[in-house]
C-alpha cells in the first residue's frame, strides 16, 4: 500500500505519539477543523455531531468516549463522523484542565457550595491507587455531577460555532466556484467572438 510505514509502531510509539503527536497540536487542531468543515452533511447534522463529541470529552469515561458520542449524536440527528472528530477536544493538553474543572464543580453541586471542595487532590495518584468500585463514589461520580453542565455549555457552544463555520465555508465555496464559472463561460465567450469575427483578408476578399 502506498505511503504505508515501513516498520509497524509499537506500543511505547503509538503512547508517545498520543501524548506528543509528530504534527504540533496547532496543525492537528487545523486539520481535524479542515475534516470537519469538508463533512458531506447538512450543517445541523455536522455541528450536532461535534457537540456530541465535545460533550463526551468531559465525561471522565476515558476508552468509551468514541461511544458516547456515536449514542449522543444518534439521539440528536448528528453526523457519526462528526461525532468522532469532536471528541478530539479531549487530549493530553486539556484533559488535566477537563477533570480538575469537572471534578470541583460537581463537588460544589453535590455538596451545595465551593467551601467544602477539596483544594488539593491528586486524581492521577487515585486512579493510579483505587479500583472502579472505589472510585465512583470519591472522584467518578463528582466528575460526572460536573460533566453535565459544563459538557452541555461546551458543546452548545461548539454546536452554534460549528454550524457557523461550516455555513460560511459552503457559501464562500459556493462564490469561488460561481467566480470560476463565470470567468469560464467569459473565456468561452471571448473565444467564440474571435473565431465569427472575419479577419482583415476575408474582409477584403468580400
């Protein structure tokens, strides 16, 4: 197969390249919004399944994410592919921010106010430490209490953004390929006038 890599990626380079793709963040970020605005779908389907996805990004169900946003974006006619690419909010750079912010609102929610939320804890000591079962109750089930209000403020924000972005590409695609037709069509034109036009000897001869 063309372009296929020569020796196939172990695990510590697949690890390595999640953490610090070989591209900068910046480029994948420019990439995925190329992916997403070229989707071949109706704006609410594209923006409706990016917002799936965002919304997944902050739940703290890392490997189920993928899922979550396929489900989410069923139930709200978006595009699965869509879905798939908005999850990329969630990543190595934004996840410590994600859970922490995630983690201390639903502290205050369940607790009814930020005074009693821990001011230092380690999540990634817990998760290293604790089972699922011991999980859920300490850290699981806050971040899942503020995974809901904050998801749905991102991914409301990113649905109107999307929807936004992808209607001004498709229009201004729409003009550069008008602008590209209409200049043809002059060319065509002028062509067709310069051939009927008699030349300075026929106009003589006649």
């Amino acid at each position: 197969m063309l372009f296929r890599r020569r020796k196939k990626a172990d695990f510590s380079e697949r690890l390595r390249t999640f953490f610090w793709p070989r591209r900068s963040f910046l480029r994948s970020a420019q990439y995925f919004a190329k992916r997403v605005l070229r989707l071949s779908a109706t704006p609410h389907a594209i923006a409706a399944g990016v917002a799936a996805g965002v919304f997944a990004s902050f739940t703290p169900f890392i490997g189920f994410h993928f899922v979550i946003a396929a489900a989410l974006a069923w139930l709200i006619a978006g595009n699965l592919l869509a879905s798939a690419l908005g999850t990329a909010v969630g990543n190595p750079l934004t996840f410590p921010f994600i859970w922490a912010a995630t983690y201390k609102l639903g502290q205050a929610i369940s607790d009814g106010g930020f005074d009693n939320v821990h001011k230092h804890i380690n999540l990634v000591k817990l998760f290293g430490d604790l089972e699922f079962s011991q999980l859920w109750q300490p850290v699981l089930k806050p971040m899942v209490v503020g995974a809901v209000p904050l998801g749905l403020a991102f991914a409301a924000g990113f649905y109107f953004l999307t929807r936004w972005a992808v209607a001004t590409f498709r229009e201004q695609r729409r003009k550069r390929l008008a602008e590209r037709a209409r200049k043809r069509a002059a060319k065509l034109a002028a062509r067709h006038a310069k051939e009927k036009s008699p030349t300075p000897n026929n106009a003589a001869l006649g």
